[in-house]
C-alpha cells in the first residue's frame, strides 16, 4: 500500500473532532479488506462519554460533506451524530498477549496556506475543505496506522493487536469515550506516537515527558437584553460578565511547586451595538505538569466564572469539553523500541526521552491501561516541519512514514513471538 498516497489523499478531506466520517470510512473499508475485525460506530466508543461533541447542524453538514466526497454511505450511516472511532482487531495463528497502537485522525479548523512554497499547494494536495487543515500531521498518523494494518494481517504472530483510529484528539476530546467503553482493558502493552514536535528526521525518543495535565471549559453566560439608549439598567451584560472571567482568569498566579498555563481561547457575544448582550460564551483551559494542580487551577477558574456571573447578576453554565492527564512512560517498553530501532537504518538517533510540553489525551488510554496492569509509552518520531504545529504551512517529510510503519512492525511482531 502507498501509505504517502494514502496520506495525501486524506490530507485534502481534512475532519475535525467527531466529524471524520469519510477518513474513518476508508479505514474501515481498509481493516476489513486486510481481515481485521472491524469495530466502529456506537460499538466503539461510550457515546455518552464524549466530550466536546459539535452541534447536531456542524454533524449533519460534515456527514452530507462526506458523503459527497467518497465516503461509504452504508459505514457511516452507522457513525452518524459523532461516533467516529474505529478499532481493528486482528488475532495471531497462537494465542499470547494482546497490544494495542493509537493513532488520531482528525484536524483542525485552520485555513491552510496556497502558497507556492507551501508543499501541498504545489503538489496539488492542498485541503479542498475551507477553514479546515490537517495540521498536527494526523493524516500521517492514520496512514502510518493503516500501513502497520497490512504489515501484520499475514497472522504471523502470536496473541491479539489492536489498532485504534482515534476521533477527537484536538481538545482532548476523543480518547475518553473510547477508554470508558472498555476497549483497552484487555491490553498489556499500548505504544502511542506523534511525528515532528521539532526533532530532526532519523530522530526516535522511545518515550516522552513534560507532558501536561489539562481540562478544557465552555462557559455560557445567560443575561438579560435591553435598550442601550433607553433602558440600559433593565438589562443585564453577559459579555461584560465573560469579560471580567477572561481578565482574571488570566490573572491567576503561577504556581510554585509546578508549571501551569490558563487561557481562554474563545470569547463571543452581543447581537449589536444598540443591545445589551445577553449571552456569552467562552471556551478555557487549564494545564499543569500535575494533575492535582490541575485540578486546583480548574477549581479556581470555576470559582472566577460563577462569581463574574454572580457580579453583573448572570446565570452561568460551564461544561467541561476535554481533559487529559500526565503520561508516565513505562521503562520496559522504552527498552524494547530502542532495540527494535537499532535494526532500522533510518534512525541515526536513538533517545529515551523526548520533551513534550503539551497536552494529550492518549493520556487517559495509556493510564487505563497501566491501571488494569499493563504498560505504556508515548513515542516521538522525528520530521522537519517548515512551520509550527498548528499553523497554515505545518507539514511533515513524508521520508518518516515508511521507518514508522518498520518500527511498530517490529516492535509488534517483538512483542507477540
């Protein structure tokens, strides 16, 4: 299989969270041509467990969307209203352990560059969906997943693999439905990975730190509305109420046993100017290199939006959207990439750690994981990558993918003599 084909093709029909319905279409179509198991739709994941679930019109329009763009209509009628996750299952000749690999598949709603220089927009591969752009190289995560898929479904191997094709991981969204349904519990070792992060291309860090605790919010401000002119004191502000949160949220001191970020990422209200506005919503988030001082930061953003609402006299709601956890990477798995990369001549550079520094919800797969026995890790493999993660121009050197796809096979077939 042409994994960079494969990898351009989904680059140009890019699908945020729980709308990735044509990319889980195809890799469903793919799975079971290989002879895996195929589980998606509702059997994939805990639908009430979603975080951060788009509006019924967003779904509805991203469905039709994909429909029109090659989806099969008789797979994704099964993941309407946001189930999008898909897990294949594919068992040895012998009975043995069972591992699991996570890749995510959605993007993200950045426009992305048309500049020349820009590889995609050269090469003709550029996203054909306005406003939206894979640009955290999940794209190339699923592709990898599918190009390990063919790899293994000769059998040769003992015991059980599972391959999760994650909806949601922007916001940290996704991996909680799918660890609530149960699907990892069964697993010993689980291996989880993300291409560029800086490093250079030959560059392996079998696990990784700093990684950041988080939880995302969505506050709604309910006022009341009124005649500016008229009767301004009839009404009440609930765009002022959100504006007094977002000042003292970013307010907050820092903390001295750690390292922690707030931010309020989203800010919209009023309905013109001549009307007071009685609605506001605002999106936030919190992270700290510790859940428990995540958990204190949330507690105090949560104090500041209840009683910025109670100020101006607002009924306030606050939803939480997403939320992930540190990651502790377990030595052994560590020992076993590293081995299995000495075998690959792509990889010049072979490290134990990489840092992070962000936020990921593969966090909560691998902490189910290590909570009902078993291990894992959190891989970075090296790409130069022209512009940052989430910006317009990001992109990958495609020269990673194929050593990827070699390392998680041999780390696979290690782990399932």
């Amino acid at each position: 299989m042409d994994i960079i084909a494969l990898r351009r093709d989904l680059h140009q029909y890019p699908e945020v969270g729980f709308t990735e319905f044509r990319t889980a279409s195809k890799v469903v179509e793919i799975l079971d041509s290989l002879g895996y198991q195929v589980i998606y739709g509702e059997d994939a994941l805990d639908k009430a467990a979603r975080r951060g679930l788009p509006d019924d019109d967003e779904l509805t329009e991203a469905y039709e969307r994909a429909l029109e763009h090659g989806a099969n209509r008789e797979i994704v009628e099964r993941m309407k209203g946001g189930l999008t996750a898909v897990i294949g299952v594919l068992e040895g000749k012998e009975p043995g352990p069972t591992i699991a690999f996570r890749f995510d598949m959605d993007a993200l709603p950045v426009q992305e560059s048309k500049d020349a220089d820009h590889l995609p927009s050269k090469e003709g591969f550029i996203s054909k969906f306005e406003g939206n752009m894979h640009a955290c190289a999940h794209d190339a995560h699923t592709a990898i997943g599918i190009g390990l898929a063919e790899k293994l479904a000769d059998r040769q191997f003992s015991g059980t693999v599972k391959l999760i094709f994650q909806p949601a991981e922007e916001g940290a969204r996704g991996a909680h439905a799918v660890a609530e349904k149960g699907h990892v519990d069964d697993v010993q070792s689980i291996y989880c990975l993300h291409l560029g992060f800086g490093y250079p291309l030959g560059a392996i860090y079998a696990g990784s730190t700093d990684w950041l605790a988080t939880t995302k919010m969505l506050t709604h401000f309910h006022g009341i509305p009124s005649h500016t002119g008229m009767s301004p004191e009839t009404g009440r502000n609930a765009l002022l109420g959100a504006a007094t949160a977002l000042i003292n949220i970013h307010s907050l001191p820092r903390y001295s046993g750690g390292s922690t970020r707030v931010g309020v990422g989203i800010l919209e209200g009023g309905t013109a100017s001549n009307i007071t506005p009685y609605f506001a919503k605002m999106v936030s988030e919190t992270r700290a290199d510790s859940e428990e001082i995540n958990e204190d930061l949330e507690k105090r953003v949560r104090t500041i939006l209840s009683n910025s609402a109670e100020m101006h006299e607002l009924k306030e709601e606050t939803f939480i959207i997403g939320k992930g956890t540190t990651i502790t990477c377990d030595e052994e798995l560590i020992d076993l990439v590293l081995e299995e990369a000495k075998e690959i001549k792509e990889f010049d550079s072979l490290n134990r750690y990489g840092q992070a520094n962000g936020g990921e919800d593969a966090s909560l797969l691998i902490k189910r994981v290590q909570k009902c026995g078993g291990k894992g890790t959190y891989m970075i493999v090296g790409t130069p990558i022209p512009a940052a993660h989430h910006h317009q121009k990001f992109d990958i050197d495609e020269a990673v993918m194929e050593p990827t796809v070699k390392l998680l096979e041999k780390v696979a077939r290690k782990e399932l003599r």
